[in-house]
C-alpha cells in the first residue's frame, strides 16, 4: 500500500509519464522527553565542534529515532495514514528504555551524510517494537521496503565529512509512546499525526 512517488503521475509529453517529486514523507517514529533532547541537541553542538563539521544541528523538536519508513509521497495519502493508524491502534509493546554511546556518520550516503548517535548495545526494547509494528503493518497492506536494514539512530546533523564510530556519553531515556509523523520535505517541519502509549 505504501507507495513511493507515484500517486499522481504527471504527463510531461505526448507519451511519456513522469512521477511528481516527492513533497511529503510518513513515518513511525519515537522521541525524546524534552529534557533528553535538549541534552542530546547540546551534545550535538559539542560533537560539530570536536570534529570541524559544518552542518547545522537539528533542533531539539525534530531529534527522533525513525521505527519504520512509510514512503515519500506527492501530497499525503489517506489511505496509507488510516492503514498505518490502524496498525498502531492495536499495538502492545511494553515501554522500554533505550540509550545511544556512539557517534558516526552513515558513510553509504552521499553528499552531506547524516552525522548520528548509535547504540553498541541494549536495543531489545526498540527492536520488539520495530517487529511488533511492522507485523500489524503487513497485516494491513502496508508494505516497508527497508524493515530489514533498520539501525536505531538519532539524526544530530548533516555533513559532507566522514567521522569514524567514537564513544560519547551514553544518553539514555525511557520510551513510553511513538507517533506517526508527516513530514514536509525540504522544509524542515515535522507534524505530528497521533500518538499511542506504550502498554504491556
């Protein structure tokens, strides 16, 4: 159900059909309380500074773990939103804590690479969600291409330098609910769709 670029196809010649550009992106995702994510968006700060980056750090608002990517969309589709609300409505995965000792930056990518807070261990809780969620998705007809390559991450800023894995001061909160967002693409603003408790 989850489809990417291809909601309404726009004609660009007599017989050839282009996608629009993508403007929207859902997504699961689970944040920060407030006092984390002002010590993580400080942490991030500090971090730019040790290692000469030049990118500019996310605000505290928009620091987030992404559980499941939904897709990136040409406007936001309803029926993917209710698929995805629905999955989550029946979900029962106790809270759990999670904590990140690491930073990196994601050499894959290209151009300006995420620069981010990785964990070297107690990921159970956030890995139990990411299973759970993605099985009342399936059941639903939501279809997430990359479930497999899922790696629990907090995005602190982009930057074109590499910076090898380095240990930092562990950051650690207690999880106790995830919210599906919509996302504006390339205008850095985060809406939050619904929330849900976590619950044994």
């Amino acid at each position: 159900m989850a489809r990417r670029n291809t909601r309404h196809p726009a004609q660009t010649g007599f017989d050839t059909f282009e996608p629009p550009d993508p403007t929207d992106r859902l997504f699961f995702a689970v944040h920060p309380d407030a006092a984390t994510a002002a010590a993580i968006a400080e942490l991030a700060v500090v971090l730019r500074g040790r290692h000469g980056l030049r990118g500019t750090p996310l605000p505290a608002a928009r620091l987030h773990v992404t559980v499941h990517h939904l897709g990136d969309f040409a406007g936001v589709p309803a029926d993917v939103v209710a698929a995805a609300r629905a999955a989550a409505d029946g979900l029962e995965v106790a809270p759990f804590e999670v904590g990140f000792d690491r930073a990196a930056s994601f050499v894959s990518s290209r151009g300006k690479r995420p620069f981010v807070l990785r964990a070297s261990h107690g990921l159970d809780g956030i890995l139990e969600l990411h299973r759970r969620l993605l099985d009342a998705l399936a059941r639903r007809g939501v279809v997430v291409t990359d479930a497999r390559a899922f790696a629990p991450h907090v995005t602190l800023l982009y930057d074109e330098s590499v910076v090898e894995p380095v240990g930092v001061e562990p950051v650690r909160w207690r999880v106790g609910s995830f919210a599906l967002v919509h996302s504006l693409l390339g205008r850095s603003h985060h809406i939050e769709i619904a929330r849900w408790p976590l619950r044994a």
